[in-house]
C-alpha cells in the first residue's frame, strides 16, 4: 500500500516535481492544494489530478502521509511546523527557514514528532558532489584543508520572473532577499562531502545601487542592501571555506565547487572539471563524465530524460548519477537542476515508507542553512567573527 501525498503550493516550480510524486510506485494518491482558485484548477486539469483542496490548513485535515511544500520562501517552516504537528511528514523547498529561531523550532519539532522532514536541496545530487563523495569516503583527497563554492545567479538571468511569479504585485518588496538567506546550494556541497559543519564565520557585503532598486534597504522588507555576500567559515574539521552568494554578477551563473586536500583536490572552472593529485601523477579532466547528458537505464526500455524543465536550468542525469536505483516509471520524466528532482522525490518518499532518515534531513538541513544567517548577521557588523550554532547529527534510523 503507498502513501498519500499533498502538494501546498502549485507555482511553476511545484511543476518539476508534481510528475514525480504522481508517478512514484510508493505513491497512491496526490492532492493539490493553492491559494489560488485558478491557478489550482488549471493544474488540477494539466495532471489529471482531481482531488484538491483551498489550503495548507486543509492538507493538514486530511488522512494524508505527507505535505510537500513548494509555496514562498519565508513561509517554509512554519508551514513545515504546520504540517509535521498534523502528523504529516514533510518535504520542503529550500531554504528551510529563514531566522536561526525557525531553524531550532524545526529541529526541535522533527524531534519531537519523530516523523520524516528532507529539504529539497538540489545541490546534494550535483555530480561534482557525488563525485568528490566518492572520492573523499575513499581517502583520496587526505585531509581537506580548504573548500570554495558559490552560487552565481545575476538578476538578468531569469530572477525577475521568478520573483514576479512567487510575489505578484509584491515581488518588489521582496526581491532584496539576502543573499546569504539562500546559501543552501553552495554551503550543502561542501558540507555534504566532508561532513563537518561551520563553526564560525565571518562575511563582508557588495552594496548594490542597480536602478531597480531592489537592494534599496528602504524599500525591501527585509532592510537589506547587499546584492553580493561573501563569507571566510571555520569548520569543524579545522579546515576554511569561502562561501560566495552573487545576484549581481557578469557570468553565466554556476552553482559550483572546489575542494583542496592534503593528497588530491577537486577544481571547477566555468567549462570544466579536473582531478588532481599533488604529485601530478593523476591528473584527470572530468568535464565529460560529470555532464549532464542523460544515461540508458540498465535492463530498462528507454532513456532518463534530457529535457529543459521549468526552472529554466540545465537538467538530464550524468555517468556518476546511480539511475539503477530510480524507479522504472521515472524514465523520461522531467529531471531538473542536474539531474537531482528525481533522486530528490524517489529519496522522500522511500524514506516515508521505510521510516529510514534520508539525507538533507533537518539536522543537514540546519547545517546548509545556519552559516549564512549568521554570515549575513557578521555582514551587517561589518566582518565580524561569530559563531554558528549547531544542532547536532541526525539519529541513526531504527
């Protein structure tokens, strides 16, 4: 018997993933839910999904398993919150929260409910991250000593819709979010593969004066007027990392990383990827088999799917992606960010079957996030060196 899913929030994102829950074996049943009365029918009708409901308060009334969450950003956890008190498990688009007392009230709720919460962090599934995991299990980078990743997405490239279609006539107000308040691409990479988290940070801020006015702190509610931050962390492990949050930037946009070892490190350039080790004696140019390019499922009629989803980012499996394991009914089905939305849902969904802890649980969660609130507190104290709390290591499952 499968479980039964609603869905909170139908946007264009909620479009990538909607698919997936609907096609996932472990899944019986999904149920739409929006604010929007409109906007609900016309997706009701796109994915033949009949059942639907007005709201979030309505999902949590219902005799459903699990709530997914794709609504705006600064709802997230209490939303989250919401839902896992209902008895529902929860997946939520990042970020998870946006202040350090949601993030504590989030932990704090999965641990009392004991139920299953996975934030939906792409960059998990990125093959440069399952590759350096492979290669860090495997005590080939030594040490590591020092990590860089960053998030690159100027305005021009696709944000001013995005916003518009999350925010309607107020998508001016909060389009001056942060950077540091959406961190959880770059920091999730290096955390991911080495395990240890921020423990102290320190971020300095680019003070924008683009003549949209975005970033004018008078005029976005979160009195913000930085477009690009950067932030220097401590982590646990004693090594560094530069973390780098840009809105406002001429590249073509990347969500990127490289990792430095005692042995070997990891180095990633705008049109490629390279192995290296510091006797030289293996030096390899990963730029193909960490491509996007779709991959033959083993023993299954057909190809993943190479097809540009509504996110408007590059998409389709690569040879490091373990598609073995997905299920056969996920075969050309949209697959977004990298070749991540499948593995992402097939992920939360077992977990909920099997009651397993996934990865990107809420005490990944809190280590993807909490750096970059507090960098974006150190950047309003002009660099100042703070500490990152930390809630801890998941339990191990039963």
């Amino acid at each position: 018997m499968g479980i039964r899913v609603g869905i909170c929030g139908t946007g264009a994102f909620a479009d990538s993933f909607i698919p997936l829950f609907t096609a996932h074996p472990a899944v019986e049943q999904v149920v739409l839910s929006d604010l929007d009365a409109e906007k609900l029918s016309a997706k009701s009708a796109k994915f033949g999904l009949p059942e639907t409901c007005a709201s979030l308060d309505d999902l949590c009334a219902m005799d459903l398993d699990a709530i997914a969450i794709f609504t705006q950003h600064h709802i997230h956890c209490p939303q989250a919150v919401q839902a896992l008190r209902s008895g529902k498990h929860v997946y939520s688009a990042v970020p998870s929260a946006i202040t350090m007392e949601e993030i504590a009230d989030l932990v704090k709720t999965v641990e009392e409910t004991g139920l299953i919460y996975m934030v939906g962090e792409t960059s998990y599934y990125y093959p440069c991250a399952i590759y350096c995991r492979g290669r860090f299990r495997n005590g080939d980078f030594g040490r590591v000593v020092y990590a860089e990743a960053e998030y690159y997405h100027d305005f021009d490239h696709g944000l001013y819709d995005v916003y518009r279609w999350r925010h309607g006539d107020d998508w001016e107000r909060y389009a001056g979010l942060p950077p540091m308040f959406y961190p959880t691409h770059s920091v999730s990479m290096v955390v991911s593969v080495t395990g240890a988290h921020v423990t102290q940070v320190s971020c300095f801020g680019f003070v924008d004066n683009d003549e949209d006015m975005l970033f004018d702190p008078e005029r976005n509610v979160w009195n913000n007027p930085y477009s690009n931050q950067t932030a220097l962390c401590r982590l646990s492990d004693g090594s560094t990392a530069r973390f780098n949050e840009f809105r406002r930037i001429g590249h073509p946009g990347t969500v990127g990383m490289s990792l430095y070892g005692t042995e070997g490190s990891y180095e990633e350039q705008v049109k490629g990827q390279m192995w290296v080790t510091k006797d030289l004696k293996t030096c390899i140019d990963l730029t193909e088999e960490l491509a996007p390019i779709g991959l033959p499922v083993g023993g299954v009629d057909g190809q993943m799917a190479k097809v540009t989803g509504a996110d408007g980012t590059h998409v389709g499996v690569s040879r490091v992606h373990e598609v073995s394991r997905l299920p056969k009914e996920y075969i050309g089905l949209p697959n977004g960010h990298n070749g991540s939305h499948q593995f992402l849902i097939d992920d939360f969904v077992t977990a909920c079957v099997t009651g397993q802890t996934p990865s990107n649980n809420v005490w990944d969660a809190a280590r993807y996030l909490a750096p970059g609130l507090i960098a974006h507190e150190s950047c309003k104290r002009d660099g100042e060196l703070l500490d990152v709390p930390d809630y801890g290591d998941a339990p191990a499952s039963p």
